[in-house]
C-alpha cells in the first residue's frame, strides 16, 4: 500500500505486494552500522564467528537477510545457536508496509516471502543435512510470511527431491513452518505429496496457516483431509470458494478436529443463513463451540442475519475478533453483541458494509459495553452520514483502548468532519482515523498523490491545538472519483 503522510494527514492506494524497504534499514546504532558492515563481506562474517556471543547471530543475520547477503547467510545458518529461527523475527524490524502505519486488517495483512530466502535457505540446509553436518537449528520458521503459489511450488518440489527412500532411525531433519496461499491445482497436487511423503524427508513442511482461494470443494476437502488432527496448523482461510451451507457443514468433521485453531475465515463465500434453527445454523454453531482455541472469527460477505447468536453463543472463550461486514446484521444481532460473552473480550470488531444508518443506538450500546476493551473499529460503507457523526464522536471519546476507526466511505462534509476530530482528539488512545476523499467533502489530490489545497493545513491545526492525544494521525483513502 502507498501511503503519502505530511504532518500527520495521510493518503493511501492499495497496493497487494509489500517489500523489503532496504533504503529504510534502521541504523541508529553502532552495533547496526558493524553488523551491516560484517555480513557485507562473506570472509569476514565467517571469522567474527569465532569472537561474537551467539546474542549477536540474530543481528547479523537480519542484515545479511535485508541485504540479500547469501554468502554470509552460508555461514550463518549452520552456526545458528537455537532450535528455532523465526525469519519475520529476524526482518520485520527493516519491513515497510501500511499495515505497520495503520492496522487496516486484522491478522490477514502478511508479507509475501522474497524467493531469494526459499533458494538460500533451503539450499544451505539441505547441504548440511545431506552431509549430516551437526545442527541445533530443528524449526525454520516463515509463518510470518505468506508463501504463494511459485514458491510453494518450488518449496514442495525441493522436500519430495530429498525424500530418504531408505529409511533410518535418528535422521536429521528441519521442519519448516509456513503460511501457504493456494489458488491452483498443480500446487494442490504437490503439497498434498510433500504432506504425505514428508515423514521420511529431511526437510518437512508445517502449514502454520493454510489460505485456500477459487478452489473446488474436492480439493479443499482432501486438504482439510490431510491436515486434519495435525497440531501445528492454527489458521484456515477459506476465502472466494463460493461455498454454500451445505458444503461448509461437510467440511466441519475436518474443522472441528484441529484442536489448536485460534483463526478461521469464512469470507466471500455463499453462505446463506435464511431461516432461524435451521440445520445449516446448527452445525456450524457446534462447530464454532468445538473449537476451544478460536479467538478470530470472520464471516464477511455471507448472510447470517439474525442468526449470530446462533452462531456465537455456544463458543465457551471470547473472541477477540469478529468480522461481520456485508452480513445484513440485523438490530437483534447488535443487541446480541452487547450483552454476549465476546462483548468484553473484542478487541477488534468490523461492522463494514452494513446498513447501520437505522441501528445507531444499537451499535452505541456496544461500543459502550466494550470500551475497556475494544482497539480496533471498522465501519466503513454502513450508510452513515453527517448528522450520525455528533454521537459517534462523543462515544468515541468514551473509549479507553480504541486506537483505529475506520469511517471510509462514509458521506461527510467538510464541516462535519472538522467537528467530528476536534471531538475526537479527546479520546486519549486513538491513534488512526479513516475516510474516503469524497467528492462532497470537496477534497482534490494533486499530482503527488496527496490532499490539494487548505484541509491539510486546516486538520494539522486541530491536531496541533490537541493536547491529550499528540499521535492522532488522519487518513483519506484515495478513490478513483477523486482525480
């Protein structure tokens, strides 16, 4: 995502991929300006081995990794002092993307892996274990990271090639831990292999999250099939499969066996939850309850009006974040909302395109039941307008941890959106606030991509005349109807 920030306004574009910035390495620091200097030279790194505390291999190897450094990292990597090596932990310190500005999704916005860190990676560890050098390293762990279709493929390809036809006791293996993005049936083919030869690979793969798109229900199923009772997979995404009740009740036999999901995401599905105690209803109800690890529930774009209690209220634990937009939430369901077991558990709730114009005081009282709790809160596109903004602001302001308000699309003027952050600028931890530069707001981007004319200025001066909250940043999504 593109953003253009200038005393605290900001625009954005969306953008789908996100990179290593490596113009924007942090250097504040004598031991950064040595590390980046030590894995510039692969002879070097290889002789501050023998006199570096093994503290320092994290620090070395984050620089030799954001600078594409692959001759060091050949002398990283079989010194490495500890079982695990999380790559993210390693890199997100050196990682620019919007989400790290502003939490425009929750648990969904992932850095997609560079292919240069499968190819080294994999590589040098395949010629340690295939010389059975001594390793500590046993878990390579990329689940920060989502693995797309290419690199899946590739990653797959290289566990099936090593398979030890012959096998013994004690082998050494790694396993690698990863977030797979699947969208076509050649990389269903090959994972579904890598998954069943790899207990006598050297290297085995771990499905930290598993992201199906646009696949058929049979391919799905043999996944979920595959992966069913495996303790190491926490997230499915099930997204763009079109779905519909029946399928997702024949896929609940797999789902509810995987004991350690904290996240599922039903999404963009056909999912169509007409008649109350309907059977469809039912199952996926007792489905929700059986899983006694789940804190991140999304059913977005599916139609389950007057059905969430149904859905929610046998799930034993909070959830800390629901995702309902495009539901046709129904009065009954925010009522439901403020008096539920999740109400002081959410710490992110997403109502976004729904029509809230009529349900103001409903969604009022829940914002008011989890004030304690809730930091995140997204409406946009809900057919709110100036004259709902006076008492949303003043709710607002009664939130103890709220840090993101999402109001894009909303239909606000330009004196209406004055009013609503100079009421808002009380509300001590909010952080970031959204809109849409609508025409009607009368807003025009120039030829850099940011905000023409005097709103900037004008907003940066209610941020400046704020004296509880001085990190209050405002953002206008940029929409084609601006230009």
């Amino acid at each position: 995502m593109l953003v253009h920030h200038v005393e605290g306004v900001c625009t954005y574009t969306y953008d789908q991929d996100l990179y290593i910035n490596t113009s924007n390495i942090r250097s504040n620091s004598l031991l950064d300006l040595c590390c980046q200097y030590v894995v510039q030279h692969a002879s070097l790194t290889l002789q501050a081995l023998d006199y570096l505390p093994s503290h320092l291999y994290r620090t070395l190897t984050g620089f030799a990794v954001v600078g594409h450094r692959d001759r060091a990292l050949n002398f990283l990597l079989p010194n490495w002092p500890d079982q695990k090596m999380s790559v993210f932990d390693l890199v997100h310190d050196h990682y620019t993307s919007f989400s790290t500005v502003v939490p425009c999704t929750w648990a969904e916005e992932k850095y997609y892996l560079p292919n240069f860190i499968i190819t080294t990676f994999v590589h040098k560890l395949l010629h340690c274990l295939e010389r059975e050098l001594p390793l500590t390293l046993q878990l390579l762990d990329l689940s920060g990271f989502n693995i797309d279709d290419p690199k899946l493929l590739k990653l797959c390809e290289y566990v099936i090639g090593n398979q030890n036809f012959t096998p013994r006791k004690n082998i050494q293996s790694v396993a690698i831990r990863l977030n797979a993005v699947l969208t076509r049936a050649d990389t269903f083919k090959k994972l579904g292999e890598a998954l069943a030869k790899c207990m006598n690979c050297r290297l085995k793969i771990q499905i930290n999250r598993l992201d199906i798109r646009s696949m058929p229900y049979i391919v799905i199923k043999r996944l979920l099939e595959l992966l069913s009772g495996r303790e190491y997979i926490h997230e499915i995404t099930l997204r763009y499969n079109h779905l519909m009740v029946r399928g997702v009740v024949a896929l609940s036999p797999f789902l509810r066996i995987m004991t350690r999901l904290t996240h599922l995401d039903l999404s963009c599905n056909n999912i169509r939850l007409q008649d109350h105690f309907n059977f469809g209803t039912q199952i996926l109800g007792e489905l929700f309850a059986q899983l006694s690890c789940l804190k991140e529930l999304n059913m977005s774009n599916n139609w389950i009006k007057g059905n969430l209690h149904l859905l929610l209220s046998r799930i034993s634990q909070p959830l800390e974040s629901l995702c309902i937009s495009g539901c046709g939430i129904s009065i009954g369901d925010l009522n439901y909302l403020s008096k539920c077991i999740h109400t002081t558990g959410l710490i992110h709730l997403d109502l976004s395109e729904n029509n809230l114009s009529d349900k103001l005081q409903p969604m009022l009282e829940f914002l008011s039941a989890a004030r304690k709790n809730l930091k995140h809160f997204e409406v946009q596109n809900s057919r709110l307008s100036s004259h709902h903004m006076e008492d949303l602001g003043r709710m607002v302001c009664q939130m103890e941890k709220l840090e993101y308000l999402n109001l894009c699309s909303t239909v606000i003027c330009e004196s209406d959106m004055f009013k609503l952050l100079r009421t808002i600028c009380n509300a001590a931890n909010l952080k970031h606030i959204c809109f849409t530069s609508h025409i009607e707001m009368g807003l025009s981007i120039d030829s850099t991509g940011f905000i023409a004319g005097d709103i900037p200025k004008q907003i940066h001066t209610i941020l400046l005349q704020n004296r509880r909250n001085t990190g209050l940043k405002v953002y206008f999504k940029i929409t084609p109807d601006t230009y």
